[in-house]
C-alpha cells in the first residue's frame, strides 16, 4: 500500500481496514488527478517551450498554481537538465522540507532523498541520484561558496522571489554570474528561473537582461473581507475569539487558517485552543489544531496537510510560511493578524534584529487569498481599514533594511567584495565603503580592498549583530567582562527596558536611583538587569513560574521598568551567550571593575566619542559634529569630559543617547589606528 497524502475536502473517511485499502488504491491515482487539476498543468507545453528557448525566465503565478512542485518535474520529464541537476531555492526550511517530502511522492519515490532531495541546515537528504534538490536560500549560497559557478547544476529556480530576502537577493547576482561565465568558459550552460507569487516583473526582467517573463493564469475565487472596528491590543486573543466565533457558525468541513508572527506566538494560540474547545459549553465540531512555522520538526510537518478525521474542523496556526511558500487545501477561512517578524536594523544601535510589525498591504492580500483558492471565502482581520491603510504598499528588500556592514562582512564569508557586487537594488556606494572602512577598523579586514575575513572577522560573522557589538563581545574576552557585556548588548538590541511616561518623569527618575551610575546608561542598564535577575527564584516550585512572573511585575512597576522589554533582552543574551559558547568564549565577569566594561564598549564604540567643548556642549572626535546630552541619559546635567555613546537623535537639535563616560588616553591604547587615520585631535 502506498504511503499516501492527499488533499480532499470529503473528510468522510471510511474505518474499515478495507475501505482503508481501497482509499488509498484510490489516492494514488488521485494524487495524479491533482496534479493535473492545477493551473500550471495546461501550460505545461508552452511552459517548457519557454525554458526551452530562454537560458532566463521569469514565472509569476498565483500561489498554489503548482509553480514550485510542478515545473521542476515538468523540466525533469523533459529531461531539460541534461546529466546537471535542478536547484529550487525556499527562503524557509519547512518549505523546502515539506515540498520536497511532497514531490518525491507525486514522482512516486519510496522516500526522499532518491530522485527528490532537500538541503537545509544541518540537514541533507539527497543522494548522487537526485535530481532536483529543494535547498533553502542560504544553503544554496554556502554551496556558491565552495564553487561560485554552481556546476552541479544546469538549472537554478529562485523561488518565492517576490520575498527578497537577502539570501535570494545575493543568490541574484551570484547565478547571474554564474551564468555568464559558464558562457564565457564554453562550460555547460546554466538555466535560470525566476518564479513568484507577486513581483515588480519589470524591475526583475530588467536586471536579467531584459528577460521574458511569463503569467500563470491562477484561478480564484471571491473572499469576503471583514476587519475590525476598533484597534485590538491583543491580537492573539483577538483571534483566538475570532476563531470559536467561526467555529460556531461555519460547516465542519471549512478549515480555518490563522496568520501569527513566531513560534512561540504560534503554540500559545494553539495551546489556548485546545485548551477552550474541551470546554463543553464551546459550540460546533470537534477541533484538529495543527502549527506551521520554520522551526517544526519535521514529523510533524506533514500532518498540516492530512485532512480533519470526520465531522471534525481543522485549523491551522501558522507564521507566514502559509502566505505563499506552502499551500494547504480546504481552507475556507483566514484569520489574519496583521502582523510578521521580520529581520531588522535597529539604526539607532547599529543592531540587526527580529521585530515584529505590522505586514504590508501586499502581504495582507496574500494572507486573504489562501481563503478563496476552492470556493468562495472569508478573511477576518484583525485590525481596522485604517490600519490597512496605513501599511507599507509592498514589502521593502531586506537587503535595504539591513545593516551594510553586515551585509559587506556577510558577502565576504562568500567571497565576494560589496562594491563589485551586481546587486539588483544597490546601496550608495558611499555607504558600501563607509561600511568596509568600519570593518578594516574594527580589524575584520585588512584593508578596504581585501576580498577575505581575518580571523577576528570570521568570528564577527557568526554573531547575527552589527559588527561593532560583535566586536564589543569578542573583546569581552581579553578584558574579563564576558557576562557584563552579553548583558549590555542584550539590552541594547530592543525597545529601552526603562518606562518614562511623560506625566510621572520624576517618580520613574527617582524610583530607578538606586541602578544610576556616574559612569553612564550602560552600566545603568547592566546594574538594572543584574537586579532584576536575582528575582527569579531558585526553585522548582509548581508555580514557581507564576510566582516569579509576579514578583518580576511587581518590580517592574515598582521601578518603572518595561517587563516585556527586559524579558526580551534577557531571551537575545542567552542566545548570544550560546554563540559564545560555540566560539569557546569562556564566561567571565569583572566585578566591580566596572572600567573594564568602559574599555571593553570602546573597542567597538570608539569611533563614537564626542569631548566637552564649551558650557554643557560636546563635540564629536568624528565628525566634529557640536551636540548635547539628551535628556534621558543619567548624565544629562553632569559634564563629563568624554563620553562614548550608541547613538544620535537629531530633533531641534542634536542629541547623544546611551553615554559612558571615557578617557581620552583610553582611546590611544584602544583605536590607535583610528586616531592616526582619520586625524582625530583632541581639545584635552
Ligand atoms: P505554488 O508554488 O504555485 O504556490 P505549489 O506547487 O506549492 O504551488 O502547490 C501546488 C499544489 O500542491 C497545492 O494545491 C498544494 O495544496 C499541493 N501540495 C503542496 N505540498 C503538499 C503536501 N505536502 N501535501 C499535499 N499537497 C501538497
Ligand atoms: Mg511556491
């Protein structure tokens, strides 16, 4: 009997090990009837015609057309590939998993692995006798790394383009390199597809040399589109309700589909669910819950796609690998929260991050789409029209979001240097160079020039931090302070943990002196943290969470410190010191030693430091920019002789925030480079 999953919206399904049988005789017959279903099916001649013709291609097409799963067997079938080997990148890891499992089945495979792989980190299932290979984006760029001609291959599908993450975007110009070398070098020729659910088509067709791109036709239908009428502060809750509302009213067979941002978000409403529809006063069918995100085992991944058991709903809770990456029949309603975690530079401390926002009205279409792919449909957002109407149009590349020092120092693990770098959407080159400059000086490079990491720099790469900060830690080191600068760059990578709310500035002041220090914000912030760590209770008490979560909030109110946020930045330092780990970083502290941390931040930080010039005004060593203390720092007032701060906020005037108070002579011992090369004089 053949191991079988199959779409369906009968969830009728016969008990008797018999019928069982008979089902699934039945589903290996349907499961070619599906394939043949989808949009991409009658175009299948004129889709190979196409690649045939063209060594680039670009294929727009609704999701769920069968783009991703059809197309590569198509050119597989045609044997298109020659002896070479398909490549379809997945920006996320539970895609390329999920599809692949998919494929190797539609082609008939005993398992994964054989005509069908994928490649993920830490994970390849693929053989000598693959021949298409499902890999997430990055994968694809490490393997650019061993050979940037990608010769294994004669033909790359770049999918979910419309995406541009930075991976895909970077993988762009790379394959477009490839190409025409291979041209150059009479190697085997390398075939390109574009393919995406949404896309600029002219922008991408410009970029590849003006290539033809052709348009699936996909079928839709209506869905009805209901948001709310009044902003909700708790979207998870807010669909939770939305959710049981359906379920009381909508036929058990119409599953329902609910768009959240992570993991964590992602099992909270799951468990809440369960929870609540054991309650017997809960109206409607008996509830299936299952999860999607990128983390999922992947035992568990397939059993979003299984049907409901009889009489019973399923609803799925997914982050927005369900927006357009994986498509899941029967889904007749979409609970859209309104919200993603995405990757993102946090200008004011240089760090790259995860937060969560608000998606863009593209993205909102999307999300609604997946309700209307069988029959008519319903979408509830959660949130009002005009919160829809104030999002982003479309999605901004990631590769404009980020951080170029984090970009030029990622590109040169690839070996790849920024300024020659073909990209589709380039950066100033300005800011290419300022960010190279940043990297020679905080000795990841050796000159602007160099095309390779030193060994300082290769470490700086595993932290997924603004260089500066990595460096910050990698220094902690030699200065004995590795667990007070975890503590400090954890703080600094979110929203501040201090509450000022403008009505009460004076009690929030006073009730957080006993943390200020004359040294600065970071080390109020150290001293902060610290405190607020030897809260939680050494036991393993019942609820020893509730008690500890109580006695935290409690504390928090007591001193005006923002709960969510210092639990945030204590999630972001035991992530970082798990990468120190990994580098054999041994943790360390410096006690009371506290000009040890001051050193430690302005090897990183150095070439943040502005001087007293004259009557509470200061002067940037840099740029000779004239500023002053902001108000919020714990040394506004106080006239330091020089200070290091994270960053600057131009309002009427120009502000320095997040001070540490430094010696000049410091500076010498610390950036003598610096101070030479960029002819930094000093008033004092
Ligand atoms: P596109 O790439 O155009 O969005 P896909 O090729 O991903 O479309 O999907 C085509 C069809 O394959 C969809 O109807 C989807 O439901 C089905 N499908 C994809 N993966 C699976 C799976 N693991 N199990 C069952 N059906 C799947
Ligand atoms: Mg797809």
């Amino acid at each position: 009997i053949p191991k079988s999953v199959v779409m369906s919206n009968n969830h009728n399904s016969p008990t008797s090990s018999f019928n069982d049988f008979l089902k699934n005789k039945n589903k290996t017959t349907s499961i070619q009837e599906q394939r043949r279903k989808l949009p991409v099916f009658e175009k299948r001649n004129k889709l190979l015609e196409l690649i045939r013709q063209h060594s680039t291609l670009i294929i727009v097409g609704e999701t769920g057309s069968g783009k991703t799963t059809q197309i590569p067997q198509f050119i597989n079938a045609a044997r298109l590939q020659n002896n070479g080997r398909i490549a379809v990148t997945q920006p996320r890891r539970v895609a390329a998993i999920s599809i692949a499992m998919r494929v190797a089945q539609e082609m008939g495979d005993a398992e994964v692995g054989e005509n069908v792989g994928y490649t993920v980190r830490f994970e390849d299932v693929s053989s000598v006798r693959t021949k298409i290979k499902y890999l997430t984006d990055g994968m694809l760029l490490r393997e650019a790394v061993a050979d940037n001609l990608l010769m294994d291959y004669t033909v790359v599908i770049l999918d979910e383009a419309h995406e541009r993450t930075i991976h895909t975007d970077v993988l762009f110009g790379v394959v477009k390199q490839a190409q025409k070398t291979r041209e150059e070098k009479k190697l085997k020729p390398l075939k390109i597809l574009i393919m995406s659910a949404t896309m600029d088509v002219d922008h991408f067709s410009e970029y590849f040399n003006n290539c033809q791109a052709v348009y699936l036709e996909g079928r839709t239908h209506p869905v009805n589109v209901f948001y709310t009428l009044i902003p909700h502060e708790d979207y998870q809750a807010a669909c939770v309700s939305t959710f049981f509302k359906i379920n009381k009213e909508a036929p058990h067979n119409h599953d329902v589909l609910i768009f959240l941002t992570g993991q964590e978000e992602v099992e909270a409403v799951a468990h809440q669910i369960r929870l609540l529809s054991r309650d017997p006063d809960v109206e409607g069918p008996a509830i299936k819950v299952c999860t999607l995100y990128a983390a999922q085992p992947t035992t568990q991944q397939m059993a979003v796609f299984q049907p409901a058991p009889a009489s019973m709903r399923k609803v799925i809770v997914s982050t927005n690998v369900a927006e357009t990456s994986v498509t899941i029949s029967g889904i007749r309603y979409v609970i859209d929260s309104g919200m993603v975690k995405t990757r993102s530079y946090h200008p004011a401390t240089g760090l790259d991050m995860l937060i969560v926002q608000p998606i863009s009205q593209e993205q909102s279409w999307q999300r609604t789409g997946r309700a209307g792919r069988e029959s008519e449909g319903y979408c509830y957002r959660i949130y009002t029209r005009k919160q829809y109407d104030s999002m982003n149009k479309s999605t901004v590349p990631e590769i404009q979001r980020a951080n170029l020092a984090t970009v030029a120092i990622q590109l040169l693990a690839l070996g790849i240097h920024a300024v020659n770098f073909d990209f589709m959407d380039a950066p100033p080159k300005e800011a290419i160079l300022a960010a190279f400059e940043q990297l020679r000086l905080l000795g990841a490079i050796e000159s602007i020039n160099s095309k390779t990491l030193t060994s300082i720099g290769k470490k700086m790469v595993q932290f997924p931090l603004d260089p500066r900060f990595s460096k910050i830690l990698l220094s902690a080191q030699a200065y004995g302070c590795v667990d007070e600068m975890l503590t400090i760059v954890a703080c600094l990578s979110g929203e501040s943990i201090f509450l000022n709310p403008p009505s009460k500035r004076e009690q929030a002041i006073s009730a957080r002196q006993k943390f200020a220090s004359p040294y600065g914000d970071h080390i109020m912030l150290l001293n902060t943290f610290k405190e607020f760590s030897r809260l939680t209770p050494n036991t393993t008490s019942r609820d020893f969470k509730n008690t500890s979560g109580n006695h935290q909030r409690m504390w928090c109110l007591e001193h005006y410190v923002n709960l969510r946020n210092i639990l945030y930045a204590s999630e972001v330092r035991t992530q970082l010191s798990e990468i120190c780990e990994r580098l054999k970083i041994p943790s360390s502290s410096c006690g009371d030693d506290i000009d040890q941390v001051r050193k430690c931040l302005l090897t990183g930080l150095f070439m943040n430091v502005a001087e007293l010039h004259k009557d509470r005004q200061y002067i940037t060593l840099d740029k000779r920019q004239l500023v002053i203390i902001h108000p919020s720092s714990v040394l506004y007032g106080q006239q330091p002789a020089s200070v290091l701060f994270t960053e600057v906020v131009q309002t009427s005037k120009c502000y320095l925030r997040g001070l540490t108070t430094i010696e000049n002579k410091w500076l010498h011992e610390i950036a003598p480079d610096y101070i030479q090369s960029h002819n930094i004089r000093f008033n004092r």
